[in-house]
C-alpha cells in the first residue's frame, strides 16, 4: 500500500469538489476571467506604454503567476478548514 499524506488528500478533494463553486460566490468566475484577459490587458497597457514588446509579453506571462499565487492561498485555506 502508497502511504497517502492526508493534507494531498484534502487539496485533492478541494479540487474536484466542483459543487462547491457553484456555491463559492463569485470567485471561479473572477479566477477564469482574469485567467483569460489579465495578461492580455498587462500586455495591452505596457505596449501602450511603448515598452518593448518582449518585455510587455515577460511581464504579461509573469502576470498569471499573481493568479496562482491567490489560488494556491485559497487552496490552503480549504485544507486547513477541512482538518
């Protein structure tokens, strides 16, 4: 037998609880929307900004680890809440 650690138990079950977003407000749709056009709009401002273009699209990618950065907190959170 795999011994199983139970906080990758719970983080496992918090993701594939997909009942609870549909009762989780309005945050998995704020996540999937700023997923989709958060980098789109850093790249935009920062090409208007006449920031070269590698630089925009660095700093574009660099912006969804913001987004990961929030959903791992919240992923923790769970965890905690469920032990």
């Amino acid at each position: 037998m795999i011994p199983i650690d139970p906080g990758t138990v719970t983080t496992i079950r918090a993701i594939d609880e997909g009942s609870e977003e549909l009762f989780g407000g309005l945050w998995p749709f704020i996540r999937r929307t700023m997923m989709l056009f958060l980098p789109l709009w850093v790249w935009l401002l920062l090409w208007a900004a006449d920031v070269p273009n590698i630089v925009s699209a660095l700093f574009a990618g660099l912006s969804l680890s913001l987004i990961v950065a929030i959903e791992r907190y919240k992923l923790q959170q769970i965890a905690r809440k469920d032990n």
